[in-house]
C-alpha cells in the first residue's frame, strides 16, 4: 500500500545540501518529561492530575500552551507568568529524564551522518533547556548547528531562524529541508524557501490536519525519511 509519505523504496525526491529538526516531537519524545513536570504542577495546586494521552498532543506548543491547556479559564497575567514560571523549575529538574529520540531516529542521524549531509536543530525551545537536554542525548557535539528560541529576535514561524541555521551550515536556504510537528514549522519552511517536511507522528492536537499544512511531503516515522532526502 503506498504511504501518504509517498513512495517508499524510490530513488530520493529532495536532493538537498543540509537537513533542519525541530527538537521537541520531531527528533526527541520529551512529551514524558513535560507531562511529569505540568502534573507535579498541578498536584502543588492541588489540582487533578491530567492523562497521560491528553497533555501529549500539545506538548510541542511549548510551557504556555500546556498551562493554557491546564488553566483554560486563568485570566490573571500575573499568575500565569508565575504558574509558568515554576512550570518550567520543576521542568528544568526533569529535562531529559525520560526523553528519548522517537523511534528509528538514531538511525536516521547515523545515516545523515555517513551520507555526509550536514544537520542541525532548530527549536523555539530556550537555550537553557535545550542545551542540557542534547548533552544528556549524546548530540551536543554531533549537530551542525543549534538555533533556540532565544538565540535571536525571532521564533518560528518566522524565517529567521531557519534562515540563520542554513547559514551556519554554509547552506543556500533552497537547498535545506526541515523537518517538523506543527504548522508553524512548515509555515517557517516556506517562507525561508526552504523544502518542509511534517511529522505526523509527533506532538499534533486532535481536529488537526497535518495533510493541509504547506509542506512538501509528510512521513508518518522517522524512517521514511530515508526514502525522501539524499545528498545534492
């Protein structure tokens, strides 16, 4: 049966010079470890605990988007930004505890790198957390590049920062692909003219629809990432 992903087994559809991930719900499953920190949260509230299943499609919209998801009815500035705060404490003491690559993508890292295509991470997670985190994977010193959400002015779904790790992979923008879990990833992907490829086993809320994202083409696991990339 042929995969929406395309094709499998073809010769490679996107020929390019340098391959982009995002972090969280892309490269990494650290939907564990931020479920873990949003409970202990809420049990310090004396709040409920929140399943499993239901924290994990939001996770990649980052510590906002699971205090919104927690706190649906909190309209107090002050108390959010503090709620937010210590989210991200309890965070930072569990940051890579239980994260670890989605399945097949060591792999997939092994083959980039004996293949001999350049890749780095662009995430809109802060340096502070994502350094920690891909020392604990072992990939700190592997990356091409690193570009945080707080390395420039802007976040994804702006260009800037795919923009910016292209050339600090010496990368003409064209000639990159990124790979991504949410709409605003392939959003920033066209703009930076860039090839977008979506996730659609990572971190997408229910009523979503990946399919109508602009993106070149989908997979549905890290594998078939093989079957649409190859050197330029």
């Amino acid at each position: 049966m042929q995969s929406r992903a395309g094709i499998l087994n073809s010769p490679p559809v996107i020929l390019v010079s340098a391959v982009l991930l995002d972090l969280d719900g892309t490269l990494v499953d650290t939907a564990p470890d931020m479920a873990a920190a949003l409970n202990q949260l809420l049990a310090e509230e004396n709040k409920a605990p929140m399943a499993y299943q239901e924290i994990r499609p939001h996770v990649s919209q980052g510590a906002a988007g699971l205090l919104g998801l927690a706190w649906a009815q909190q309209s107090n500035e002050d108390r959010f930004e503090a709620l937010k705060q210590r989210f991200l404490e309890i965070y930072a003491r569990l940051n890579g505890r239980e994260s670890v690559f989605f399945d097949g993508f060591a792999e997939i890292l092994d083959w980039l790198d004996t293949s001999g295509i350049p890749w780095g991470i662009v995430t809109n997670k802060p340096a502070w957390l994502t350094e920690p985190l891909i020392r604990h994977l072992c990939i700190d010193q592997r990356t091409g590049c690193l570009v945080c959400g707080d390395t420039l002015a802007q976040r994804k779904p702006h260009a800037a920062p795919l923009l910016h790790a292209a050339s600090l992979l010496n990368a003409e923008p064209q000639d990159c692909v990124y790979v991504g879990d949410a709409s605003r990833d392939m959003e920033a992907a066209k703009s930076a003219n860039m090839a977008g490829i979506a996730a659609t086993y990572g971190y997408i809320p229910g009523g979503t629809d990946p399919y109508a994202w602009p993106a070149t083409a989908t997979i549905n696991k890290p594998g078939e990432l093989i079957g649409l990339i190859g050197l330029k």
